[in-house]
C-alpha cells in the first residue's frame, strides 16, 4: 500500500499546504525564529503527531473490537531531533479498571503502530529534482 503527500508552498513564504492522498488537506509552517508565522505545526513537529495518533488509534480500534469500554485513551510523545539516532518517548495513558492482561495485550497492540514499525524498520530514499516550466521571476 502506498501513500502520496503533496506540499506547495503558499505565496512563497514557508507555509505550506499538503494534499494527502488526494482526499485531505495539512498546512505546515515554521516558527517565527526561522521566518514562518507559527501559524501551523513545522514539519518535524508532525512526526509526534503522527505516531501518537497511531498508537491512539491502534489501542481504541483493539479495544472496539473486544467490546471494551476504554473512554478517551490519551498518547504522549516526545521526540527529540537532536540525538542520534533519534529517541522517542510514548507514554500511553489508559483508564483504570483494566485488567492486567488487559493492559498488557493493549501495550503489544500500541507496539504494532504502523507509523512505529515503520520508523524501526528505517527509509531507503529516492529523491529527484524535477523542473517545472519556467515562470516569470518577481524582481
């Protein structure tokens, strides 16, 4: 299964719109120290987003099909650019009343996150540079 994100940048500036598979829309921006408006999460805050929702989702799609009443399920990330390689934190915070096997089983079912696995198998990348059509410079 393959996924495409599309991202333009709005008038020039560093905010950018991104089509995800044709069917939704993200905005990116930067914050005002690198010249953006902050008006949008920077592209790099989207990794945290992304696998926190996954683990969410991951544990409430589980627990729907057990017919166990979970209630808001609440996922902490913390990832840090700055190491090597880089670390992430996950803090799943579950509602009390499970049992432990329970628990357990939704810690394993948080582990199978495809945005995780993903991210623990690691990228082979290909990149082009494509021109576009030339279009009139702004002096």
């Amino acid at each position: 299964m393959s996924f495409t994100a599309s991202a333009r940048s709005i008038d020039g500036t560093l905010r950018h719109e991104i089509d995800v598979n044709g069917r939704h829309t993200i905005i990116t921006d930067e914050p005002e120290s690198v010249g953006g408006t902050d008006t949008a999460p920077a592209p790099h805050e989207l990794l945290a987003a992304t696998l926190a929702s996954c683990v969410s989702t991951m544990i409430v799609l589980y627990a729907r099909r057990h017919d166990w009443h979970l209630g808001d399920v609440h996922v902490d990330v913390v990832y840090d650019a700055d190491t090597s390689p880089r670390h992430v934190d996950i803090e799943v915070h579950l509602p009390e009343g499970l049992t432990g096997e329970q628990a357990d089983r939704l810690k394993r079912v948080a582990d199978t996150c495809p945005v995780r696995r993903a991210l623990e198998a690691g990228f082979a990348f290909e990149e082009r540079l494509e021109f576009d059509p030339p279009q009139a410079l702004h002096a």
